[in-house]
C-alpha cells in the first residue's frame, strides 16, 4: 500500500471491496479474509496472488489433520463450482476480479428448515437434509446460502466426484473428521446405482450415528421422481432395491416449491428495487408465474442455444423473435414461422437447407434447458369456457390458430426485443403473416407496424385480411379511405360490417354518412343507438370505478413503495375511473420516493402547468434512472408549444444519456425546423452506425430521391432492397 500510495479508501476503491472488507483484511487478529476478497486484494497491489493464496490455506488449516481432511475450508469453494446454476450473464459479467455474480437471495419456508439443521450442526449434532424439488427450484443454492455461518466456524466441505461421484463417496466416506459438510448435490448420482446406492446410504448412515465422527452437515438434494422411486415400499413378492436408500431419506426430505410465493415475490421485489440487476431482469418475466429460480437458471443456457443455434434453427427464432417484438400474441403457428424464415437465411445458407430442415430445426429448438424452458416449443392455447348467457362459437377475434402452436422462451423474447428493435423483418414475413395468421388484432397491428416501416404495400393487404376477419378498426380505416376517393357506397358498407359489431365509433361514422346521403331519420336513429350505448358502457364503468374506487386507493401507498410497474396499473384504473385527484396524489407519492413513472407523469403535469424547468429536472431524474424516454416525451410538448430550442436541448439530452433513438428525434426536429442541411448530416450518421438500419437508409433515400430514381434517372438498388 506504501509502495502504491494508497490508503484503505483507495485500496478498496481499486480492488472493487467495502471499506470495512478491507479493514478487516489488514486486521492481525480475527477472521482469515475470503479467498476470493485475497485475489482482489493482490490484483489491486500487484501481488502474486497464488502465494497470497497458499499463505491464507496455511493460515486457516491450523490444526494438524487439515493435511489429510476431506474437501477444503467453506470459504474458499466458490458457488458455481459447487453446481450453483450461473444467472444472467449477459446482465452482469463478471467483474475484474474473477468473481461471477450471484442474484440476491429470498429466504423461503425450506430455508428456515436448513437453518435449524445447521444450527444442530454447529453445536455439536450430526444432521442430514435432503432438499426435494424439480430442476432449476433454487435447491442448491438454499444449500450454499445455509451453511454460510458454518464457514465462519472454520468447517470444511467435501464435494466428492472423482473419478466418478459413487465411486469417491465409497472410497472416502470412512474419512470424513468433524466440523464438515458432505455435499451430495443430485443425490440420484450416490444412492441410485444398483449396489453402490445401498453401499453408500449405510456409510452415510453410520457417519451420522457415530458421535465421535460428529458433528458433520450431510446436504442432499433430489428431484421428486428419484425420491419416489426410492422411498416407494416394493410388493410382497417383489425385490427391494432401495431398502437402506428408504431409511435414510425417512423424516429427512424438505419440499423446494417450484414457485415463489406472493411474499416471497414481494421479497424479491424489493431487492430488485435495491438494485439488484439480475432480479430485477428476471422479475419482467416470472412476476406472475413466480418461477423466479427456473429463469434465473435457464436465462444463460437459452441465450447460448441461441447463439450456436444451426442457421435454420436461428432463422426460426428470428421469425418468432420479430412476431413477438412486433405485439403479434404468444402463440405461433409452426405453419407461419416455417413461412416466415425463408428469407432470414443468407444466400449460402439457404442453397444448403436439407429437404427436412424444418422438422430438424423444430426438434433441435424444442430441447429444454434447466427449469423445463425450451427456446420455441411446442403449446396447447386454453380454451376459452363462456358462461352459457354468452354464444359459445367463437367470434373470428377469438379464433386459435391451425395446426401445432408455438410459443417462444420468454428470455428470448425479451431478448429479441432488445437486440432487433432497430431492425425490419424481411419480406417473408409479412408474406407469412398475411397467409397464415387468423386473428384480427394481430393482423391490424402488423399493419400498423409495417405503415411505420414504410412497407405500405403489405400494410394495405394486411389491413384488408383484418377488416375480412370483422376487426372493427381496419374496417373504419379501409371505410375511411374510400370516403376520401369518393366511394361513399363502398365506405358506407365497410361502416356497415364495423357497426354490426356494436362499435360506438363505427355508428357514429355510419350516421355521419347517412347523413351525408340524405338519409337524416336512419342518422339521428344511428347516433342515438350509439349514444346508448355510449351511456350504458359509461354507466358500466361508473359502477365498477365505485366498486374498485376504495379498495384501489388502500394500495397505493403499497404501490408507491414497490414499484413502477404496479404503480402505472394503479394510476390507470384510477384516471379510467375518474378519480383524477387520488391518482395524482399517488403520481406525487411515487415521484417523492424516486418512482420513475411518478417522476415522468408529474414532469408532464409540470410542463403543462408552465413549469418547464421544474420538469426538466424531473425528467432528468428519471433519465438517470434509464427513463431517456420521458426528456423525449418532454421535448414533443415544447415542439408542439413553440420552443423548438427547447425541445432539441431535451433531445440532445436524452442521446447524452445513451438514447439512439433520441437522435432520430433530434433528426425529425431539425427537419420540422426547415433546417434540411443539418437533419441530412444526423440521418447519415444514424445510418452509418448500422449496415441493418434500413428504415434509416430508406428514409434518408426518400428524402433525395422521392420516386426511386438517382439523379440520372435510375433506379437504385438502395430503394429496390
């Protein structure tokens, strides 16, 4: 430290340690450091460190049979070499010091079981506990977390694998000294190979029975079906392979539920809110079905499937990943996506599909990875029970799709999301949404997104398949436009079909044409059948808002503290219901507790009450916290109120903070601006970061050339890809 200049506060600071980890590192008497805090420590001193690490063995291995004891001390195994399932990786990488990241830990029923059994342990008492659960429930992590205060005792854990697990529990079982855990993590490895299993349930029998052998901690863990199979009592005639395997499991075995519950999800919540990354990423997916652990586990594993997927297994993904991004509903249909991924194969690629690539490609992304996830597999759509009032044929809204139904792994999803936003799907797939793709919803959404993409031809067929199927908004549209060519009898028998449905806009718009027509008697009956309805969907709405209005307000001080996501849902129930005071009272709560939502809203309501610097810093404060999108939304209020400075200061602001869309904004002002020179410069530099952002590159194209042809008169390849 003299050599380097630094005090504690800097040692700590360069090594990535607390101050007081540091602290009592240096400290001549008490506890021996963690190996791991030794590494960061003679990284950050450039000390070697495998001699710092033989100096701290010796220090802790003072007694004389360390030597020739079992395992090593607790504090030098790391979690994942213990098969610890590693999270999310492409959230937290491993930092400078070699250490790979944990999530935080939510203590549940079974731990409580544990930590009885350790405390035995540790005052002198020999224990077994076997944790019983599916793959991926947090079993062996419940094992690593529970005998952290036996390592601060100086017990040792032995982990025996070599050369095969069986075969190292025989050959050193009778070698076990006192004050360590034996880990037999997936148990089925010791105690189900015929001969062996018995063998070695007897020696860990005799292990924990014999008192001058104590105290050991023997941790097992196993999945339902193998300790079924071996505490299941065998017929009168029958053999009895597992007779010692059965004794041994009998009163020991813990249930590890396969789902968190709504206090453990609580509990998760709030170290997510602490600023735990891994959590907080997971959570976006397993909120609701509170399999938090199986995300965690499956998360890394799903992402390298994707990534050394074969090309057409990847070209699959990108079809599915592209749907989903694009809001079409969960379930697939294989035959779309089959369609879908022609051209998301490069030419080579494509040329060398084998006749079955699809039926391949299926079963190579249907394979699970830990916590029963697979990248796309195969699903069964619920369907959906009616009371008998309601018409039990379902209306083409509700209709299933054809065929095997698929759904992409939720991680995936999210992925996709992220890493294709800026991306526009190729032609074959809007082809494959328009031929195969059966519910409304999702083919006039897709005709949205391919109107903002610029793909307007398939926008229009797209538009027409969902005004076929009876989507009342397609049908208003495509009316819409008929009205603007002149063919009122034409836009008149679209309004018709959308008015059947019993949409309030489309009979108003019918009557607005009735009118136009001539026809004042069937108007004034139209609107006055919309304003009934009109009425009786306000009166509806009335009485569910004075229903909900008493018990929604007794959670948003609960909603406040835990986070964004209730928060928005409790902001909007209480605006739909029209209690706009209790929902701003819980927007300024939010916002006092540094909510981003609460801080983005009440910026809003700052704007728009003539407080513009009292919402930039609002803004700002939820920008710093990842919400760019609210110094955007920001700027479209200055724009749209004559501050056109203002408005790309805020911009600029949001691409400082590392918003790229933020400079597509910046691009669209300066050309609202009239400034055309300066919104070209900012186009081509967006569209030079990316040979994929063809949106970008059509727009800029768009812009010079508005008829597809150079300057000469040609048409250019740029405007025909």
């Amino acid at each position: 430290m003299a050599r380097l200049r630094l005090n504690q506060t800097d040692l700590a600071g360069k090594a990535n340690l607390g101050r007081t980890t540091v602290s009592e590192a240096l400290q001549p008497e008490g506890t021996a450091p963690s190996p791991r805090t030794v590494r960061a420590l003679a990284r950050a001193l450039k000390l070697p460190e495998g001699e710092l690490l033989e100096l701290l063995r010796t220090a802790t291995d003072a007694d004389a049979d360390s030597e020739t004891a079992l395992g090593r001390p607790i504090r030098e195994w790391e979690p994942h070499d213990l098969e610890v399932h590693p999270a999310d990786t492409a959230l937290a990488l491993e930092s400078h010091t070699g250490a790979r990241p944990l999530p935080g830990y939510v203590q549940r029923q079974h731990d409580q079981l544990l930590a009885a059994a350790v405390t035995e342990a540790a005052q002198g008492r020999s224990r077994l506990v076997v944790l019983v659960g599916t793959s991926s429930t947090g079993k062996t992590r419940a094992c690593w977390e529970a005998v952290q205060p036996l390592a601060a005792l100086g017990w040792r854990l032995w982990h025996p694998f070599d050369p095969t697990r069986a075969e190292a529990a025989l050959e050193e079982l009778h070698q076990v000294q006192p004050r360590t855990v034996v880990w037999l993590n997936e148990a089925q490895h010791y105690l189900g190979p015929p001969g062996a299993g018995e063998r070695i349930a007897a020696a860990v029998h005799h292990l924990l029975v014999q008192a001058e052998r104590g105290p050991v901690l023997v941790l097992a863990t196993l999945w339902p079906k193998f300790h079924d199979a071996y505490t299941a009592l065998p017929g009168p005639d029958d053999p009895d392979p597992h007779s010692r395997v059965r004794e041994l499991l009998a009163g020991r075995a813990v249930t590890v539920p396969e789902a968190f519950d709504g206090q453990a999800l609580a509990a998760a919540t709030t170290l997510a809110d602490q600023g735990d990354p891994l959590l907080a990423n997971a959570l976006t997916r397993a909120h609701t079905n509170g399999r938090l652990t199986q995300d965690l586990a499956g998360a890394p594993v799903l992402l390298k499937r994707y990534e050394h997927a074969s090309p057409p297994a990847r070209a699959l993904l990108h079809a599915a990943m592209d749907a989903r991004r694009l809001d079409v509903g969960l379930h697939l249909s294989q035959a779309f996506l089959t369609e879908a991924a022609t051209d998301y194969f490069d030419d080579t690629d494509y040329d060398h599909r084998p006749a079955d690539w699809a039926e391949a490609a299926y079963a190579e992304l249907a394979r699970p990875v830990h916590g029963r996830q697979a990248p796309l597999s195969r699903t069964t759509p619920r369907t959906r029970h009616l009371p008998p009032t309601v018409p039990l044929q379902p209306a083409a809204s509700t209709a299933l799709p054809m065929g095997p139904v698929l759904r992409l792994a939720d991680y995936l999803e999210q992925h996709g999301r992220n890493t294709r936003k800026r991306l526009c799907p190729p032609a074959s797939f809007w082809h494959a949404a328009y031929l195969h793709l059966s519910h409304p919803e999702d083919l006039a959404g897709l005709a949205r997104q391919a109107g903002t993409r610029h793909r307007l031809q398939w926008a229009h067929h797209l538009e027409l398949r969902a005004a076929e199927l009876g989507n009342t908004q397609a049908l208003l549209t495509l009316a819409k436009r008929k009205e603007l060519d002149g063919d009122l009898k034409g836009a008149e028998s679209l309004a018709r079909r959308a008015a059947e449905h019993d949409d309030i806009d489309a009979l108003r718009y019918l009557a607005k044409l009735r009118r136009k027509a001539g026809a004042q008697e069937e108007a004034e009956f139209l609107h006055q059948q919309a304003a009934r309805k009109a009425v009786a969907l306000a009166g509806r709405r009335r009485t569910d808002a004075a229903r909900e209005r008493e018990r929604t307000r007794s959670f948003t001080q609960h909603a406040a503290d835990k986070g964004d996501t209730d928060l928005l849902r409790l902001v909007a129930q209480l605006e739909e219901s029209g209690d706009l005071e209790g929902a701003h009272v819980l927007i300024r709560q939010a916002a006092d507790r540094g909510a981003t939502y609460g801080l983005l809203r009440l910026a809003e309501l700052r704007e728009r009450a003539g407080d513009p610097d009292g919402a930039e810093t609002l803004a700002s404060q939820a920008a710093d916290r990842g919400a760019t999108y609210g110094l955007l939304r920001l700027a479209e209020l200055r724009e749209r109120a004559g501050d056109p400075d203002g408005a790309e200061t805020l911009a600029w602001q949001a691409a400082d903070r590392g918003d790229d869309s933020a400079l597509f904004r910046l691009a669209e002002l300066r050309e609202n601006n009239e400034d055309v020179r300066a919104a070209e410069d900012l186009y081509r530099q967006i569209a030079s970061s990316s040979s994929e952002e063809l949106f970008t590159r059509d727009k800029l194209f768009h812009r010079r050339w508005p008829h597809g042809l150079d300057p000469d008169g040609q048409p250019t390849s740029l405007w025909q890809r």
